[in-house]
C-alpha cells in the first residue's frame, strides 16, 4: 500500500467498482519514488477543490494494477506513475511520469468540468 | 480571477525554506501569504527517505512537505498553490506589487523570495517529445521498463553515480555520456567524458542518440532506448536578477542580498546558497525573523 493521504485501491474488484459506478475518477499508478509522490502530492492538494472526482492511488506492484498497466492507452508508458482519468467508466486521458499540479488540474477542468471554489 | 491580496509579507516558494519562513513570520504576528507555482515541499516532495533531519528517526519528503504544509497553514498563512508569479516589481511607494498566472495581484510591504532549485534540462528539442517515451529523470521509477535494453545516463549532477549502479544491473549496455566531465569509473560502463548529446532520434520511441565531443571534432551515434537525464540543479533566479542587475548599477555590490533585504526583498533557502535541508530550513527561519525586525521597524518609522 502506497504511503499516501489518498484514497488507495487495493483490490481489482474495488477499481473496477469505482470505475464503473463512478462518473469521474482519477487513478495514480506508481510506486513510492520521486517521480511519483509529487503527482500524489499534487493531487491530494487539489482533493478539496475537485469534489465531484475520486482522486485515489494504486501500488503499481500489486496484482490490480493490471487495471491500469494493461490499459491499450498506457502500453507505450516507460515513465512512472501511470495516471489515468476515467469518465464513466471510458478512459478519458491518461499521462505518464511527472505532473506539476497545473498539469493535473487542466486534464480535471478538461475532462470533469471546471474546479468548484 | 482577476482579484488582488495584501498581505504585509510575501513569500514566493514553498519549498522547506518558504514554508518555514512563512510559518514563522505569521507567528510574529505579520499576515503573510505564500505562494508557489507548483505544489507545496518543493524538491523535498522527491526525496524518499530523510535520515538526518533533528529530533526525527527517518521521514519521507512527502511527509515532511505535508507536515511544513499545515504548521504554516495552523499559523493562519495563506496559502496559494499552482499560481506562478509572472511579474514582481516595487512601486514608488516601495510596495511590493507581485502578479499572478491567473491574474491575481498581490501587495506587500515586503518579499521573501525562496524559489529554490530546478533540474536543468539537456537543452535539446526533441527532449518534451521523447519524455515518457524513453528519456526519464529518474533510474530508480524508470529503470525496470529498459531491462537489457541499451541507455545513456547523461550529465553528472545529483543521483548520477546512483542511477549508473542502478542500471548496470538491470540494462546492457550502459553510456555515460557527461559534458562536464566527472564519469563513472565503473568498468561495465561505456564513457564520453566531455562529450554533448546533440539530437535524439527515434519513430515515436527513443532509438538512437547523436553526440559529439567538447572540440566538435569527433561525432558519435550510439543506440539507446532509454535517456536519463541528470544534469543537476540550477538556480531559479528570474525574479531576483532584476533587482541584482539594479544593485549592481549602484551602491550594492560587496553584499547584493544584505542590501536587497533594506529595501524589503529577502533572499532565503536554496537560492540564498544553502545545502542541506536542515540547513535550509535554519535559514527560513533565520530570514522570518529578519522580515519581522524590518516591518517593525517600518511600524515604528510611520508611528514617528
């Protein structure tokens, strides 16, 4: 289990619940390494101001990460984490590697309509 | 957005030494906002494990940022996240007038500035199409996806002797390819000391590189399929050199940020020359109580 404040999914049946019966969710995959914990970082700041999302991690290791390593969008990704935004249940977009907070709350005003403060 | 803030300090960075600087300023009993164009921590968000912080056994730099975070935060600074600073500049009324991305400004009897370091870049073009397509800035994340594939560890700064270990036992062969010399002297690895990468080629993916050496003389094309980049740490300077440019047309030159702090700007942190990150929160700490005397004495000038 990632070491976070966020959200951790842990099973595959809990991701594929959460995606499927959610509207707007945003999964990190990664590990505990600098490239990764500023995308958590990142995201966990921007919690408050996304409440229509579900901003969550998953251990890249784990056997439900298949969810999102095996994602036909993320087969060229060399970079960790994996970040993937699914909007009901169809992915949305996907990044790989680094992400200032910018970067993610524009692919979140994109994808889920704009911030609520 | 087009709103503005006033604050008696401003702190730009919130990097270990802007968030301690912040904090302790509000606890002086100064209103204070601190702002940062990323998130909060900084480069101490990367670092995994910290082992020689006072009083703390180990931490992780994620851990830490989150804790500096909410000490500033408990303190009642205000905090603003994602916003970069476009424009700073003081006013004929010595007032501090800062200009945010999203069209906020923010006005301050004073500034402390604590934007830190950023990683250089390899100054290539092709660099942002390759990322995440075989250049990486850290071994340790990425190294797995290139096993017993051929890559190049380019530069000599920060974590270099590190990544080289790493990747020695994971990819084949391994380059390190270093413009400013300093090369690994491990026998497995293949170096170009004094050498520059000058373009990077691939069909969507990271193939093959082009170097050639310091005296442009000797060219080279080896095949990659991975590039990490560790070129080191710069300042990030772009809002004080104005104000250095200014100091040195006229009386501060012996101690440029001595007298910059008379004029209400501080320099903290990283870009002030520190090191180690005790030592970098020691000194927005040490900045905190400067800024303090510097408003109290602007109170006292008024009240005179």
């Amino acid at each position: 289990m990632l070491d976070t404040n966020l959200k951790h999914l842990e099973t595959k049946e809990e991701a594929d619940a959460l995606v499927s019966e959610t509207e707007n969710v945003m999964i990190c995959c990664g590990r505990m390494g600098p490239m990764c914990l500023p995308v958590y970082a990142a995201m966990e700041e921007l919690e408050k101001e996304y409440p229509h999302v579900e901003l969550t991690d998953m251990d890249f290791d784990i056997p439900a990460a298949s969810l999102i390593r095996n994602l036909p969008e993320c087969a060229s990704f060399m970079n960790l984490p994996f970040t993937v935004y699914f909007k009901n249940g169809i992915v949305a977009d996907v990044t790989s590697g680094i992400q200032s907070k910018g970067q993610v709350s524009k692919i979140l005003d994109n994808e889920f309509s704009v911030r609520t403060y | 957005m087009d709103t503005s803030l006033t604050a008696e300090c401003i702190v730009i960075g919130a990097g270990p030494a802007g968030l301690n600087a912040a904090a302790q300023i509000a606890a002086r009993g100064h209103s204070c906002i601190i702002v940062e164009a990323n998130m909060s921590g900084g480069h101490l968000v990367m670092t995994t494990a910290i082992t020689d912080y006072p009083g703390i056994e180990a931490v992780s730099g994620y851990k830490l940022s989150s804790i500096l975070l909410k000490q500033a935060q408990s303190k009642n600074v205000t905090v603003m996240t994602g916003d970069k600073v476009v424009t700073l500049v003081q006013d004929h009324q010595s007032r501090y007038i800062i200009t945010l991305e999203s069209g906020t400004d923010l006005y301050a009897q004073c500034v402390v500035l604590a934007t830190g370091l950023r990683s250089v870049k390899t100054g290539l073009t092709e660099e942002s199409n390759f990322s995440g397509k075989g250049v990486s800035y850290c071994a340790e994340c990425d190294g797995f996806f290139f096993k017993d594939k051929p890559v190049v560890v380019y530069g000599s700064g920060d974590g270099f002797a590190e990544a080289v270990d790493l990747l020695v036992s994971t990819c084949k062969p391994v380059y390190h390819i270093s413009p400013s010399g300093g090369c690994s002297t491990k026998d497995s690895v293949s170096t170009f000391e004094g050498w520059r990468i000058t373009a990077l080629e691939g069909d969507g993916k990271l193939s093959a590189l082009r170097l050639e050496s310091q005296d442009r003389k000797q060219k080279r094309k080896i095949e990659a399929e991975g590039l990490f980049v560790y070129m080191g740490k710069e300042p990030t300077d772009e809002l004080l050199k104005p104000f250095l440019e200014e100091a040195s047309d006229t009386r501060m030159s012996s101690q440029p940020y001595s007298d910059l702090a008379r004029t209400g700007l501080f320099i903290t942190g990283h870009l002030a020359g520190t090191e180690t990150l005790v030592e970098t929160c020691a000194n927005g700490v040490s900045t905190a109580r400067q800024v303090s005397e510097y408003l109290n004495r602007k109170v006292k000038v008024s009240l005179e």
